[in-house]
C-alpha cells in the first residue's frame, strides 16, 4: 500500500490517560483507508491502537467518557490534517491536536511537541471501496 490514513470520524476512544510525560489516546476502533499507487480503487478496514502525544504545553481539558470522534484536525509542524491522521505518524515539533467528541460541547484539544501514532494488532479487513 502506498497511502493509509485513520479516519477521524467514527473514531471509537476507549482512555484518556496522562502518563508521566503526556497524553495517550486510545481507541478500540478506527477505520483505515488503503489505496495503491496508480489505482483509484481504495479499502477499508479496522484496527486498534494509540496516539500518544508526549512533552505536553499544558495541561489538556479531558471530558467524561464514553468518547466517539465525531471529527477533528491535527496540525504538525506547517501541515494540517483535517479528519485523518496519516500511517505511519511520529513527529516532533509543533503538535496541536483537536478532536470533537459527540455529545461535547468543546473540543479536546493537545498541544504538544512529540506525536506518534501506534497500531495495535494486525488490521482487519471491512470493505472494497469502488471510485
């Protein structure tokens, strides 16, 4: 696969947890596009894991759960990723995540100046998706 990005919609998050030096957010589901280069012709599937966002600027507002991403943008450095984080993702830097969570009224929004995206598993497959 050439290209594999998460998709922030639908984004099932199962923690909020503060580590010793940042913030993990972890999901139990999130579905992965995948297309091949010279194809127009993408899949979907589904896979675990974290975004962990380390070497905070301050301390984040982390609402009651359950949580469910409804949408969001993460900025790195001069790039901007709106409703998608892309695979693989680690970078330092200038980080600000911002998620909106159903039934919240104001966003979870990170700032910080590591981010790395782990999977967990293998990832499972949903669905062909024709152009």
């Amino acid at each position: 696969m050439d290209h594999s990005h998460i998709e922030l919609k639908g984004l099932q998050i199962t923690s909020l947890t503060r580590t010793a030096t940042g913030l993990c957010i972890a999901f139990s589901w999130a579905a992965i596009i995948k297309r091949m280069s010279g194809s127009q012709e993408r899949t979907r599937w589904w896979q675990a894991g974290a975004l962990i966002l380390e070497n905070l600027a301050s301390e984040p507002w982390l609402p009651a759960g359950p949580w469910r991403c409804i949408g969001g943008t993460i900025d790195e450095n001069i790039y901007s990723y709106r409703d998608l984080i892309p695979i693989p993702f680690i970078s330092h830097g200038q980080i600000r995540c911002l998620l909106q969570l159903e039934g919240q009224d104001r966003p979870l929004v990170v700032e910080s100046g590591t981010v790395r995206l782990e999977l967990e598993g293998v990832a499972r497959y949903i669905e062909h998706l024709r152009a």
